[in-house]
C-alpha cells in the first residue's frame, strides 16, 4: 500500500465567504492509504503546487480525480502479454474472463431494447414499435434526441458503462457524460415502466472525466447487488463532467462571466437522461449522489431546485461555496449557498428534500455536517449522517458506506420502477 496525499488547499488562498477555515472539508489537506491496482507504482505527484491554478492530480484519486492508469516498464507488458497469451491457448478461462471487461470498448452502444412485434402484427425487418407507457401518468418515455454512445468498460454482468459528448442546450457548456443502465432496463417486463435517475459526481475537479465510471470503484456493482437483494432501486446511473477545466472549481454554479455550469447541472444533464432513458416526470424520481466537492455541488442543486430534485447523498462534502471566481459577486454566490438555500425552504416550507451525509471515522469534517443538521435540518429538510467506520476520504469507502446503508436509505424515498403483471 502506498501513501497518496489529498489535494492541499492552499492557506494563501482567499475563500471569497464569510465563514470559518472549517468550512471547506473536502478541499483540506490530508494523507489517506489508498488500495493499489495489481503491484505497481505510480509516479507522486507534485503537490506542493497549489490547487487552484495548477494542472489536475494524475489518474488515480477516487477522492480527488481519477483511477490510476499505471505507467509500466516494456518488460512487464511483455511479461503480462506472453502470460496472457499462455492462458489463452491453454484454454485459461480466467483471462478470457479478464478479457471480457474491454470487449467492445469503443463500439455503439444502445439502452433500452424495444420489445419484439406481436406475433403477425409486423413484416421481417420492420422495426419494432415503441414501448409505450404504462397506466402511471408520471413514466415520461424517452423524448429524444437519442445520444451516441460509445463503451468504456463492461461489468460482470454483462452491463455497460458508455460515453457521449453533451452540447447543453440552456448552458451553452460541451463536455463528456457517462452513462449505466441496471439489467432490469432492459428487461420486457420493465418495457414500460420509468425508471429513478442518480446524478454522480466526482470529487476534486472532476475533469477531463468522472472518476465514478470507472468501474473499480464498484458504485453499479453496488446498486446491481443491492436491486438483487432488494435494498436497493435500479437506478439509471448518470456521470458528467463537474467542471469545464482543471484549473479551478467552479461550485456547479452560474458565476458571471464562467461557463453556466449551474445550468448544466440542473437543467442539461436531466433533460439528456430524459432524452435518451425512460425515466419519472416528478422529482419523485430524481436524485444526486456525489463525493467532496461533488457532494457539494449536488447537495447545493437539490436544496436549490427542489421541484426538480429530491434526495442526495453527499459524501464528504463540504458546506459552503468557496470558488475563487466568486470574487466581487457576492449576491449570485449567497443565491448558491446551501446556507441560505436551506433557510429559504424552511421560511417557504417545502417542498421536502432528503440530505444524507456520509463521512469517514478517518475523515475530519463531522462537526461541519453535524452543525448544518442541527441548525437546518427540521421542517422540510429531513437530515441524516451515516458514520463509516474506519472510513477516509476516498470514492471506495464511500461506496462502501452506501452498501452499508445510504442506498438503502435513498430507495425508500424515492419511485420505484413497476413491472408488467405476469
């Protein structure tokens, strides 16, 4: 195991708010242990640069950025092609298996199968008419227009991880989306039925990509078992982009003058799911999940647009905004500040939101989360902190913590997709 430090946040920094040191958790300074890939090292990197304004961390900080992409010597490749190979011709199931992760990595892909005619109601080669929606008035099938999807990585069950370029329409803002679809989606039974949507975010800069598509953090194999065991909803799984750069964070926010990554969030990327998956009209269907400053700018959208949203489980997150291109836009960063938001829907009373934080025993940043509960969590907000033991700051414990619980707790507010009797 190797020692992987958090991204600093540097003291010289100015926060551009009026709260305390104690309000920026997930961007403080700490030194986690992280699992290795196989047995390599990776190269350290230079964190003595400051986190704004430097070039993002490399692959492979599920707190911070993405899973690692080891850097290997050309004897080791060979080493792992020739052993590869052995397996092979030998008949070794177990690298066929291994192989069948990257099958059909950067092919089309498509969700959501139409079902098949009935029998004489079509000719060979005539496509099968569109599913149509069930008696439940809230199931909005997809509007398109349809995305193209390309494969990243496939999980043991056969699901698919893919990825399409979204132009967003109200924003204005291009950037890359991750998408996954549970089994049950394509399952006829579920032909017509709409389906919960799930918003992850990354933490850290959560750019050129989203580290929750990868699938060594087990987030789809999390909610795949936990649908089987039925703890968990299938949730169609959605994964932008956070920010348009690595060069600064920008809050999930409109800040003048930036890129309308507010807009993007709440507005764009629901109506791509909506576009492209069958999914709820209501916010009964809708929801976020993010770690650190994703946590952040999910809890933020939710309590900002409660018509939309309903629930979030916010992992490590921090509290308050805190961007450096807040400067000199005081009032548009109070309209983005889960403080005040959350006192609005109090004063307003509703509609209700759930929050769930998750945090590491390991992890500093309770007190944050136990204070915002305290003071904002009555009347509409319905607050909740799940402790897991001997957690750090990392996607892997969080996943963890959502098997342990915050799945379970999420499905039971949200709708549920309804099978076909028989």
């Amino acid at each position: 195991m190797h020692q992987y430090p958090q991204r600093p946040r540097p003291d010289d920094q100015p926060s551009y708010q009026d709260h305390p040191p104690q309000g920026h958790g997930g961007r403080q300074q700490h030194t986690q242990e992280y699992p290795q890939y196989g047995q390599e090292r990776y190269d350290q990197p230079p964190y003595d640069q400051p986190s704004y304004g430097r070039p993002p961390a490399p692959a492979g900080y599920p707190h911070d950025s993405e899973p690692p992409q080891p850097r290997r010597s050309r004897r080791r490749i060979w080493i792992s092609a020739v052993v590869a190979l052995a397996l092979l011709l030998g008949g070794g199931g177990f690298a066929a298996w291994k192989l069948d992760w990257f099958s059909g990595n950067g092919e089309a892909v498509t969700f959501g199968k139409n079902p098949p005619p009935a029998a004489g109601k079509s000719d060979a080669g005539t496509p099968a008419a569109e599913a149509k929606p069930s008696g439940d008035p809230d199931v909005l099938m997809p509007t398109g227009p349809k995305s193209d999807f390309k494969q990243t990585t496939k999980l043991d069950d056969g699901t698919i991880i893919a990825k399409t370029r979204l132009t967003g329409a109200k924003s204005g803002f291009e950037g890359d989306v991750w998408v996954w679809a549970p089994k049950q989606y394509d399952d006829p039974k579920y032909a017509k039925s709409g389906f919960p949507v799930l918003i992850a975010l990354p933490g850290g800069n959560g750019f050129p990509a989203n580290y929750w598509s990868d699938r060594s953090l087990g987030l789809q194999k999390a909610i795949s078992e936990g649908a089987q065991a039925g703890t968990s909803l299938p949730f169609i799984v959605i994964m932008p982009v956070l920010n348009p750069d690595a060069k600064y964070y920008y809050d999930g926010s409109d800040i003048p003058g930036q890129a309308k990554m507010g807009t993007w969030m709440a507005e764009d990327v629901p109506d791509f799911a909506k576009a492209n998956f069958r999914t709820y009209k209501s916010r009964d269907g809708w929801a976020f999940m993010g770690s650190s400053s994703g946590a952040f700018v999910g809890m933020k959208t939710v309590l900002q647009h409660p018509d939309k949203f309903k629930a979030v489980i916010a992992s490590g997150g921090e509290i308050v905004p805190d961007s450096p291109l807040w400067k000199g836009h005081q009032a548009e960063m109070d309209a983005n500040n889960p403080e005040k938001l959350a006192q609005k829907l109090i004063d307003t009373k509703g509609p209700e939101v759930y929050i769930n934080f998750q945090i590491g025993t390991k992890e500093s940043g309770k007190e944050r989360m136990t204070k915002f509960q305290q003071q904002y969590g009555k009347g509409p907000i319905k607050m909740t902190i799940r402790d897991i033991q001997n957690g750090e700051h990392n996607g892997w414990h969080y996943v963890r913590g959502m098997k342990e619980g915050s799945l379970e707790w999420i499905s039971k507010v949200l709708k549920a997709p309804k099978p076909e009797a028989g």
